[in-house]
C-alpha cells in the first residue's frame, strides 16, 4: 500500500494508471485507508468507433444517403406512426 504525502504525489499515481493498472490502494496519514478505481478511460469518439469497424462505418453512409433521400423519419414521426397493437 502507497503512503501518499501530498497532492502531487496523489496525482503522480494517478496519470500512471490505464486499463491494466486501474486499482490502486493507497493511505493519508491522518485520514485512512483509500482505494482508488479507474472505471474508465477516456471515451472513444464516434470516428474512432467507426475507424474500428467497417460494417459501422458502411451503416453510417448508408444512413447519410437515405437521409438526403428523404427516405428517413424523426423521432416523432416514428412514436406517431406507432400504435398500441405494435407492443403485443
């Protein structure tokens, strides 16, 4: 366990953590016992997603087509277009 001493050694430990170092368990004197999770990094765009998988990508650019199309719909269109029928 980590004895942190001050707030810029709290955050040393901190940018060092990733996806394979994201618990770290630390104490304050004076204060406890801390363990730090990284739940997350940093999110992905939506380009990156994309960059990732070609069969998105080919989805995106086909929507974009039908868009200019005039072959979509809004939001309120669609929940219009439903009825109760369309639940059962």
């Amino acid at each position: 366990m980590n004895k942190v001493l001050s707030s810029e050694e709290l955050m040393k430990y901190i940018n060092e953590m990733n996806r394979e170092n994201s618990v770290m368990q630390f104490s304050i004197p004076g204060k406890g016992q801390f363990t730090l999770v990284l739940q997350e990094e940093e999110n992905q765009s939506i380009e990156e997603d994309v960059m990732k998988n070609p069969q998105l990508e080919m989805m995106f650019k086909e929507s974009g087509e039908q868009y200019k199309k005039g072959l979509g719909m809004t939001t309120s269109e669609l929940l219009k277009s439903l009825s109760e029928k369309d639940f059962k």
